[in-house]
C-alpha cells in the first residue's frame, strides 16, 4: 500500500488543486453537495457583470451571445456525459428538468402510463412524478415506486418510462448504468437517469448506452456555484418530443412573438423563459476548468480517493468498525463515502468544526465527498484521523454539537 505522501507525488491531477479558491486550513470534502469556487469563476463573475452586463446592457444578448449560453454550456456539458452536440441543455434546475423530460417521455410512449421510480429515489425526482401523476389523472400516468433491488423482477413490459439515479445521494452506490438502460429497452421502456451525483466525475457514455434521456445538477462536482442551473439530455432520435412548459425561447421564431406555439427543431424547444446568464456564465467558467482533463483520469483519482479512505479506515482501530454503507467494489461506487453513525449529526458538527467539511443525512448517514480536481491524499488521511480522534474522546457529546442546523 502506497504513503499518503506517494499517493500525492504520483497524482497528475495535483496540479489542478491551484485552480479554486480554497481555505488551507479545512478540508473540504462537500464537493458531491456543493462544488469549490474556482478563478476563473471568480473572474468570469467580475467579467458578465462589470463588462458584459455593465457595458454593454441590452446590446450584450447580442454583442456577447447571451441567447445561445443554454446550447452552448450544454454542449460544454454534453461532451462530458458522452452526448453528442445539440443534445444537451443548461437550463432551469434539475426538478423542473425532471419534470420536462418525463412528461416527454409519457407522450411518445403513449399509451403506456407508468413512471417506474426507486421508493429511495431522492425526493424532489419521486415529488415531480406524482405531481405530474396529479395533472395528466390515472388514465395518462401512473407512479409506480419499487425498491431498486427489485428492478431485475419486475415487469416493465408496461412501463413507459424508468426513472434512476446513477449514483445514489444516501449510499454512494453507482448504477451500472449499461446493464440497466439495455434490460429497460429489451421490455420496449424509455429511461431516465438523474446524473446529480455522477457528472463531472464519472463518464455515463449517455450515447455510448443509448440513453434516452437524463436531468443533473451543475452546483455539485461541475463547481458552477450556489444554485446554479440544472441540465437536460434529450437523445436526438427523441427531439420530436413536446415540452410540457412550452414557452418563447422554445419557440421557432422567439422574436416573431406569434400567438401560438410553434416548437423550434432540436433541444431548443425543451427551453422555456429566459435564463440566468449570471449563473450561466459561472458554469461556463467551471467547466472550463475541466478543459484537457480526461473524464476516465478524473474517475481514477476520485476510487483512487475513496480507496485510500476505506483503507484508513480499515487499518484505523478506532473506525475498523464503522459500517460504510458505500460499495467496496470500485465499479459500484460513486465519488462519495457514506457511513453509518448512530450519532451522525454531532459527529458531523464536531468534523466541521475541526475543518473536515462533511454533511449529514438522516437518519444517520455522515457523508464524505471527494472531488478528484481538488482534493488530495493528505485530506483523505486528515479525514480519517480526525474522525478516529472524535470517536475515541467522544467529543461530539459536547451540547455545542447537538443544535440542529437547517441545511445539514
Ligand atoms: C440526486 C438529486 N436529485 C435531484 C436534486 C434536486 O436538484 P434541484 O434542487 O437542483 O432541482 C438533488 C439536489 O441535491 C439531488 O441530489
């Protein structure tokens, strides 16, 4: 087994820590929540604002290509999912997303109405199927929720679209994304993958597996900022497809302001209103961070990381106990390690308080993420032992640690 100190020297992705902004003296391993503010996202902020907005006002929809920021930041996206050109959107967020693509999807599946959905699926994706389930009545969609392990048994001969995520937000686990979109296709069913946990870190081929469609998050390991906008993949043998929110800029002919609808060709007309081109123009900026940096590298540091966690871990008299409920096969695991703490909330407070920058989930899951463009073997290592360290004192009793915060 390789020092942390090797680990480190080996890495030739090291290199790309200079590029964000980060404070030296925490370890932040929340990447899989919130990605890393970057300089030249800082940079491109001063820039759309004092320059773009600040000079040219309305002339920058033209003089700086404001309109197409969508197809273009999705196309920037794409071509890291493994989608072709003029598939991808940056857009919206992922719910309303989610939203689009599934009410799409019901359409050209007509008459088959099931949404089949993993009952652990993150809330909003399961939120937005029965909303729609609402709207369109029994006749036109129904949700049926079943426990992913029950995929393989389940008849999906009725299904007309299969709603997953690649990599699960509680567990860490990652789908195999080839196996499941072909069986779902064998019994003639669309399927939807939500990549919030997986773009950026793990390439899911999306053309390579014939997805049909899939919605992810820009604000997690993409970097693009609080709240930055979702993305939409729509395969291209699906454009055909109607948005459900149909609005002007999916219009054919924006500027001709018609009084009806006349959808425009290609992802275009999944839009809807205007975008934020502030918001826009730091995800474009993020990605660009991702310029000459191959997918498959970034995937190999990130199990690289996550190894040598589990390994410290395991070698840790204090923590070999600990139950991860994130696979130990590399090829099941996401960028991120679960553990199960019965006292997770304090623990997770006194990690933070001590500079290892983790989150919570309930009931009990304390969750490590590890971005492969900025964090190191060193972090790993400082993890483990300053979680080993609050274990054996058992200073998260201390009251400090209890007071529950809104966002965990
Ligand atoms: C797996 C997953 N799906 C969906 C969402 C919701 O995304 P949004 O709030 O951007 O719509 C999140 C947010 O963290 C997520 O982790």
């Amino acid at each position: 087994m390789k020092t942390t100190e090797q680990l480190d020297r080996d890495d030739t992705l090291g290199f790309l820590r200079q590029l964000y902004d980060l404070p030296n003296d925490k370890c932040y391993l929340d990447g899989n929540s919130l990605g890393a503010l970057s300089h030249s996202v800082k940079a491109a902020m001063e820039e759309v604002v004092n320059r773009e907005w600040g000079e040219s006002l309305i002339g920058g929809w033209n003089s700086h290509g404001w309109l197409e920021l969508p197809l273009r930041v999705g196309d920037k996206l794409g071509a890291l999912l493994g989608a072709s050109a003029g598939e991808t959107l940056c857009c919206d967020n992922l719910s309303i997303n989610l939203f689009k693509a599934l009410a799409a999807a019901l359409e050209l599946q007509a008459p088959r109405k099931k949404i089949i959905t993993e009952a652990t699926h993150f809330s909003t994706d399961n939120y937005i199927g029965e909303g729609l389930a609402r709207l369109l009545g029994p006749d036109r969609c129904e949700v049926v929720a079943i426990p992913l392990n029950d995929l393989d048994t389940t008849d999906l001969h009725e299904a007309a679209v299969v709603s997953l995520a690649h990599v699960d937000f509680r567990t860490g686990a990652c789908r195999d994304i080839a196996g499941i979109t072909k069986r779902v296709h064998n019994a003639g069913a669309l399927v939807l993958w939500d990549l919030a946990h997986s773009a950026g870190v793990i390439d899911p081929g999306l053309n390579a597996n014939q997805v049909d469609m899939a919605v992810g998050c820009t604000y997690k390991f993409l970097n693009g900022g609080p709240g930055a906008p979702g993305f939409l993949y729509v395969a291209e043998r699906h454009h055909q497809a109607m948005n459900p929110i149909p609005g002007w800029m999916g219009h054919a002919d924006l500027f001709a302001f018609e009084s009806s609808y006349r959808p425009a060709t290609g992802i275009r007309r999944f839009l809807t209103g205007t975008q934020s081109v502030i918001s826009m123009k730091a995800v474009h900026a993020a990605l660009k961070d991702f310029d000459g940096v191959s997918i498959d590298a970034l995937r190999a540091k990130s199990l690289a990381l996550s190894d040598h966690f589990l390994s410290l871990l395991d070698h840790n008299p204090v923590t070999r106990d600990v139950t991860c409920l994130t696979p130990r096969n590399p090829s099941q695991r996401g960028s991120q390690i679960s553990l199960r703490l019965p006292m997770g909330y304090p623990i997770s407070q006194a990690l933070i308080a001590r500079g290892i920058i983790v989150d919570f989930r309930e009931p009990d899951i304390v969750r490590f993420g590890f971005s492969p463009l900025y964090n190191s073997f060193a972090e790993v290592q400082s993890a483990v032992t300053t979680l080993a360290d609050i274990l054996r004192t058992e200073c998260y009793r201390d009251a400090r640690y209890q007071q529950r915060q809104t966002v965990t």
